[in-house]
C-alpha cells in the first residue's frame, strides 16, 4: 500500500507538540511493516538541524497556481527510516523563526495544501492520503471539488486525524477566491462556513473517507458541546467515520535502559538505577535527597488547558504535605510566575525550572515517583505514557487519552498503572495526590509492583501502527 501524510510538523526535523512526535514515529513503523510511505512537509529553513539540511536532495522546483498568481514551490528530499520526506520549499512563507501565529496563515496553509495536492503527480499518487490538523484538513476538499478532474486522483482515499479539536483554522471566507482559486459555492451553502467564517477543520471532517482523533475517550467527547469546539454537531452527523485510535510512543527514543539523557539506566526486572535517578534529580534540582520522600514530577506547556490554574490554587495544601514537586515548562506568564512564587516560598520542597531542558525533562520522567498531569482536556496525552514507560506513576484527570491509558489504583486487588480523578475540582485533585502519597509511605511494595506493571504496558507504535493499518485497508477496499 502506497501511504501519504502531509503534516505541519514531524520530529526530528522541527516540532512543537504531540502532531510533531506522531509524525516522527507513525510513519516509520509503517514503513517497517513493509508498506511505502512518504511525508510532505513544509519546509522550515530555520528550524532544522544544519545536520539534516546537509542531508536534503533538490528534487526539483513547480510552481503553485493560485487563483491570480504563480507561487514558487521547491522540492527538497531525505530518505530516512525507510520514510521518504518531502520539504516543500517557499522562502516567503516558511522562511520565518516560528512554524506558526502569523498573520497570513491562511495564506501559507493554502499553498502548502495546494502543493501538497499538486505534487501527487509529479511524486507517485498515493492510495492514502493521511492529512493531520487543520493545516492540511482542506485537502480533501480540494482533491474532489478543485482537482476531481485529474482522474489519476480518482482512486485517493483520504483519512484526517484530529490532534486537538480546539484549532480548527477559522479564516475569511475570502481565502477561498484569493488563495485556493475556488468559488463560494459551498460556503454559502453551509458545508464550508462556520460562525461566518471558513473553517478549514470542518471541510477537512465533511470531506474526508474517515476521520480518527488521538484515543477513544476524545473521539466521544468531542462530539458533545462541552468538548467539541462548536464541531460537535458535525462531528454527530458524521459519526459513522469518526473513530478514536491511541497513540503510541518511540520506544527507540524513550527507553529507561538504554535513554542517553540518563545517567543511571533500568529496567522492569532491575529498578536499582531508577532510585539512582531520584538522588541524581533531587541533587540537579536542589531538593533535599531523600530517597524516603514521595517526588511528584511535571513535564508540560503550562496552560490553562493541562489543569495548572486548578494546581495552583492547590499548592499550599499540597505542599503542607510530607512530599516534594518538581516542574519543567514554559507557558503563559502568569503560571510561569504563580510556580516561581512557590518555588520561592516553599524551596526545600518544590523546584521550578521555567525553561525547557530535553535533558532534565527525561530525568523528571526517570527520577520522579510520580508524574501529575491535571489537564483540562486531553486528546491523547503523550507525558502519561512516557512517565509509565519510566515507572513513573501518573496521577491524571480521567478524561480523553489520559481515561484510556491510565489504570486507576483499585484498592480491592492493588493493581493499577497510576491514579486518577473523574471530577474536575481542586479539592479532588488534592485528595489524588494525599492517596498516592499515603499508598507511598504505608504500602511501598504496591507501588514498586505498579511500577513493574506500567513500565510492562505496551505503548508502542509497533503495536499501534497496527489499528492504522487495519483502518486503511478497509477504507481502499
């Protein structure tokens, strides 16, 4: 079978988030199972390693037709994991230091779009074409109403994975003369339109074979009004094709045994190197060492959509407790300053690094007990299954990804993978966290069996580039 993604990111390349680690990983274990594959990029000059430019092939250059003009597109290749990567190449629009928040980025995802489309030809077309998020949700829509005509195009199937509902690429209804050289036709008849604007994630639902969202859990919850972004009652009209499908991790990348960013190594059947990791991060950070203190870890963007308004508000009452915190991220200023003040307030029991550090990151899910991830909503969640890969215990709010990766504690027969909370509340979530450090200090060996059973669970894309696989087989049958 002959796989296409276009996406907006892909790791190791340039990324910002988890669309740019699916990228990174689903592809090649695609690959790995013999099918062909190939990813269409832009191409973002200055956010790439010097070391992977130097690796690039000119293909060739075309240029894009857009409605009146002729924009440049030139095509640069890297063969890499049996993956074949296409960076498409305008200095205009990504020539820039950010891959995204720019004032014409309807502008830009229309040419990316458009050439992604375009090129088919030129490339080998595909028999899937896999597009991701709503940088690259109108191509289905272009491929049926702007080049139908193209009869070699006849046979794509298109599938569109929803990452994160809540960016949908609402743009002026102009878009649609001036970029895409279409007529309004379908915009005024509502298929195209939402809140009067353009909205590229809804074509992208409408006109794709199938529609797949990151776990099980979103692909429900965002057909209701108080997850769906105002797409839900799309996303009920069409809910035949909409299916939830759980990410996977790189377990190349994120392995306590052999992880270059560690400098103790362990196993499930050897944990001797995991407690190592706790002193080694108590030590970087500051905190006291103290192997008998329970270390509650974080990794994340802080935002009010991963839950730290709702942590903050319960720091006092978290930290009067016998046990210590550790985070790591960069976010919105005013968290970013609320963690400062209690780091400065309570230092003997919560560091606060407002920075990103790949290295510490990796050493926060290697050295931590556990791992606190309070989020709002969560399409998947990446952190979670990491920390568990590390033996390191996630406390979660049970929703989206996190309801289907995590095992809450069950008391009745002591197993679990993590702990969880199903109501959104300060109160609760203080009351997860006492739970799990009162199971740290009354019950260690629960724990260090639940730290064998999450580091056992199988996260990887090997197994979930499986249910892919199945889903494009039935959609070209």
């Amino acid at each position: 079978m002959k796989i296409a993604f276009a996406a907006a990111e892909c790791a190791p390349f340039f990324k910002t988030g988890g669309l740019g680690d699916v990228m990174g990983a689903l592809p090649k274990e695609l690959a790995k199972k013999g099918e062909e594959v190939s990813v269409f990029l832009p191409f973002f000059k200055n956010g790439m390693k010097e070391s992977f430019k130097e690796q690039l092939v000119d293909e060739f250059y075309d240029y894009v037709e857009m409605s009146w003009r002729r924009e440049y597109v030139g095509v640069k290749s890297l063969k890499r994991d049996g993956v074949s990567y296409y960076f498409l190449d305008n200095e205009r629009y990504f020539g820039r230091d950010a891959l995204y928040g720019y004032f014409d980025d309807g502008e830009r995802w229309a040419w990316f779009s458009l050439a992604v489309v375009q090129l088919q030809e030129k490339l080998g077309v595909p028999d899937i074409l896999h597009v991701n998020d709503f940088h690259t949700a109108m191509i289905p829509f272009l491929l049926r109403e702007k080049f139908n005509w193209i009869e070699a195009y006849h046979d794509i199937k298109t599938i569109l994975t929803i990452h994160n509902i809540e960016f949908q690429g609402s743009m002026d209804p102009s878009v649609l003369g001036e970029f895409f050289g279409v007529g309004m036709e379908r915009f005024y008849e509502g298929v195209l339109e939402h809140k009067g604007a353009l909205n590229f994630l809804k074509a992208g639902i409408l006109y794709a074979d199938e529609v797949t969202t990151v776990s099980p859990s979103y692909a429900e919850e965002i057909k209701t009004p108080e997850f769906g972004n105002g797409l839900d009652e799309i996303l009920r009209y069409v809910s035949g094709k909409v299916v939830g499908l759980v990410n996977g991790i790189d377990y190349s990348v994120y392995d306590p045994a052999i992880d270059l960013h560690l400098a103790h190594h362990f196993s499930a059947n050897d944990l001797s190197g995991k407690r190592a990791m706790k002193e080694a991060l108590q030590r970087r950070v500051n905190l006291p060492v103290d192997a008998g203190v329970p270390l509650i870890g974080m990794v994340s963007r802080l935002t009010y959509q991963k839950g730290f308004d709702l942590l903050l508000a319960q720091m006092d009452a978290l930290l009067a407790q016998e046990v210590q915190f550790v985070l790591i991220g960069t976010g919105y200023e005013a968290l970013e300053d609320g963690f400062r003040y209690f780091a400065a307030q309570y230092p003997h029991k919560f560091a606060a690094v407002i920075d990103f550090d790949l290295q510490l990151a990796q050493e926060i899910y290697a050295g931590s007990d556990y791992f606190l991830m309070p989020s709002a909503f969560e399409p998947c969640g990446l952190s979670q299954m990491i920390a568990m890969r590390y033996g390191t215990l996630p406390i979660v709010h049970e929703i989206g990804g996190l309801k289907d990766t995590v095992k809450p504690y069950n008391p009745a027969t002591r197993a679990g993978t993590g702990f969880g909370f199903v109501e959104f509340d300060g109160g609760v979530l203080t009351e997860s966290v006492k739970r799990a450090i009162g199971l740290f200090w009354n019950e260690p060996e629960t724990i260090y069996q639940m730290r064998k059973q999450a580091m056992r669970e199988d996260f990887s894309w090997a197994t979930k580039s499986t249910a892919y696989l199945e889903l494009y087989k039935k959609v070209v049958q």
